[in-house]
C-alpha cells in the first residue's frame, strides 16, 4: 500500500495490478528461488545503437506479464556494457520500487576490455567486472552473477572461488554457469558445494534445432540439483515465421549479421521451419510459440530466456503458456521433420 503510494509520486511508470495473474513460477534447481517460465534477455536491442523508448517499452510489457527476470551480460551491446547502462537508466525510473521484485542477472567470461585482465575466468576478471555491471545499472546487488563460459587455462578452484567471493561481499545472491559441459558442469558444482555457495542454475543453448543439452547435461543438472535456463529458444528468431517470406529489413540477421547470418537461414532450414510452422498452426500457436512450450514440456526447464526486438514479439512469445501440451503423435511429428 505504501508503496503504491510512493510509486505514483515519484516514477511514471505503474505496474499492471494484474501481473502476477497468468505467469508460472518455475523452482530453480532444489533452490528456493522461483523463475517466471519465460524470462527476457538484453543481448540485442539494448545497446546505445537501438531505441530506448522501444528497450524500456520491453521491459515494462515483460513485467506486466509477470516476466520477473531481466538476463543480462557485461558485454551485451553495441558497444559493450551499453545494454547494463540501458538497464541502469530504465531501473532508475521505472523499476527501482520493485527491486524485490525483480531477479536481475549478468555474466562475465567473454572479452570485456583490453589487456590480460579483461576476459575468460580469472578472480581478477569476475570480481573487477561486476563491480563495473554493478555500477553501469545502478544495484547495489544482482540476483544471478554467472561465468559466462569455461576457461580450461584458469583452475577451475579460482572461478568458482570468485564466484563463492562474490556472494559473501553481497554483490550477488546466487551464481551459475554458462555453456559449461555437463563434466564440467559436475566440477564446477562439486567445487561451489564445497565451498558453502551451490550452483544455482546452468544456462545453455537449447531449442528444437540445437539439442546438445540432451546428451547428459540435463540429467546432469537434475542429479545436481541445479537449474535450467534455456537461451536463444527460437534459435535467434529462425524458429518463428519471420524468415518464411524472405528477409525482412528490421530482422536480425539481415539487420545485425554478427552472430546470425543469413546464409544460415537456408533452403534445408526453411523447410523444416516450414513444416514446423503448419504444426504449430494446427495447434493454433504461432512457431514462436509452440518452440518455446516445447522446451517447458520439460520440468527440469526453470526457464526460457527469449529475446525480443519489440514488445507485440514479446506478447506473442508470452502466449506459449497457454498450450504446454504436446500429444506423443505431434512430438514424434516434430522429430521426423527435424531429422529430415
Ligand atoms: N549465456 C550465453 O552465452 C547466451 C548467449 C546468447 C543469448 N543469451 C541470453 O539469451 C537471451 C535470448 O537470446 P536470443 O535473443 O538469441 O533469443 P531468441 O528468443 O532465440 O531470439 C530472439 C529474436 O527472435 C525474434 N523474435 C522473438 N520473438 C518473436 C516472435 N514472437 N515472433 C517472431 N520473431 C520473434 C526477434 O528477432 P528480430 O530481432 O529479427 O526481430 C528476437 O530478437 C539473450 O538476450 C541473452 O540474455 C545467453
């Protein structure tokens, strides 16, 4: 009550009263933490190069859905760090009275900034870039920190020892791993256990067309305990109906090109998303939609982690929760056309 007061004296924007109405609550691995069956990720569309108006209409139409949990990374862009300064002047004036609302994550592992210090998995690396994050989004905490990926050059005793360093100085709740393989993966959170801080959650690449997530990893995070968050569902936009028509302009791979080509959207690959596009229609689901309801027919899914590049794209992923359901005949279609 107070804070609904307060909220409409000192910010313009105002949740929908109804947001918790329709969204599903995931558990996190065998954590205490909940996540929304879809999350939102700034890795495209939050850069100072695109819109503000349309990345904080995002976000506002994420959250009014229930969409709790806001993914990011310090080198999401262009240029890099630009998504987390987005967010931080988003949070500012639309977001901060929900702080305890929101489960905020960013990641380092990648190349940040020049010179030795400023990438893979050194304590040096983790604990100097999220205090950078920290202060390029104005928190004094994030909810997730993540190594964004395994580094075979840096004991694996010292990544996960900044991680565990990083959650006793309160600059994150829990931590997670990135793209680690489900080996590495038992390593990492055999380390974590032992040292007082369990691996949260592990986020890899899963969809209908990239499913090395299934040759161990999700047993894996299972045995372990961990969750799951799957990134890229709709494989950066290819398993939706965008592409079936050509290419539109505004389209990502036509737009941006750095890690969607469009010599990767061809022939072979239309067809499929052809076929799975007529399946979906007779479900009465966009493609879109029903590759992200595929991915949550599976409980040990916390989460799906979609990208969106406007908010009538998000609106429309978000309706996968309404039809989970897949009979055995539709599921042994799909396989039979993805293995064509
Ligand atoms: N841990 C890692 O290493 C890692 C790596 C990659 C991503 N991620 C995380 O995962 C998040 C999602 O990745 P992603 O952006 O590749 O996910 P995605 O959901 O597979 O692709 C998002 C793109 O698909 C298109 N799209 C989304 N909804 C649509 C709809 N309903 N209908 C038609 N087209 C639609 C849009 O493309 P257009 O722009 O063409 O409109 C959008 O930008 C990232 O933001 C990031 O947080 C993590």
């Amino acid at each position: 009550m107070s804070t609904d007061f307060n909220i409409s004296n000192q910010i313009n924007y105002i949740p929908n009263e109804a947001r918790y109405t329709n969204m599903k609550y995931r558990r996190t691995g065998k954590s205490g933490l909940l996540l929304p069956e879809i999350s939102i990720g700034l890795w495209h569309n939050f850069g100072f190069e695109n819109n503000f108006e349309n990345a904080t209409d995002i976000l506002k139409t994420a959250f009014d859905h229930g969409i709790t949990h806001f993914d990011l990374a310090n080198n999401y862009g262009p240029p890099y760090g630009s998504a987390e300064s987005t967010f931080g002047s988003i949070f500012k004036h639309d977001f901060k009275p929900f702080r305890d609302e929101l489960i905020i994550s960013t990641k380092a592992g990648w190349d940040m900034w020049p010179g030795p210090y400023g990438n893979f998995g050194s304590r040096k690396y983790l604990i100097a870039s999220l205090d950078q994050s920290l202060q390029r989004m104005g928190l004094e905490y994030v909810d997730i920190f993540y190594h964004h990926r395994p580094d075979n050059e840096t004991p694996l005793e010292e990544t996960m020892g900044a991680l565990d360093h990083i959650v006793r100085q309160g600059k994150a709740l829990y931590v997670g791993i990135s793209q680690y393989s489900a080996e590495e993966t038992i390593k990492a959170t055999k380390i974590l256990k032992s040292l007082g801080t369990p691996c949260l959650i592990h986020q890899p690449r899963y969809n209908m067309m990239d499913r090395w997530v299934e040759n161990g990893l999700l047993d894996t995070l299972e045995n372990e305990g961990v969750g799951a968050i799957a990134f890229s569902p709709l494989k950066q936009g290819v398993l939706t109906n965008k592409y079936l028509n050509g290419f539109p302009k505004d389209s990502r791979a036509v737009k941006d090109g750095r890690y969607l080509k469009t010599d990767q959207i061809n022939e072979e690959v239309l067809f499929k998303v052809k076929k799975l596009n007529d399946i979906a229609s007779s479900r009465d689901q966009s493609l879109a939609q029903m590759a992200i309801a595929w991915l949550l027919k599976d409980e040990r899914i916390s989460s799906v982690l979609v990208g969106a590049s406007s908010s009538g794209q998000l609106l429309d992923s978000i309706k996968a929760i309404n039809n989970k359901e897949f009979s055995k005949e539709t599921l042994s279609k799909i396989e039979q056309i993805l293995k064509t």
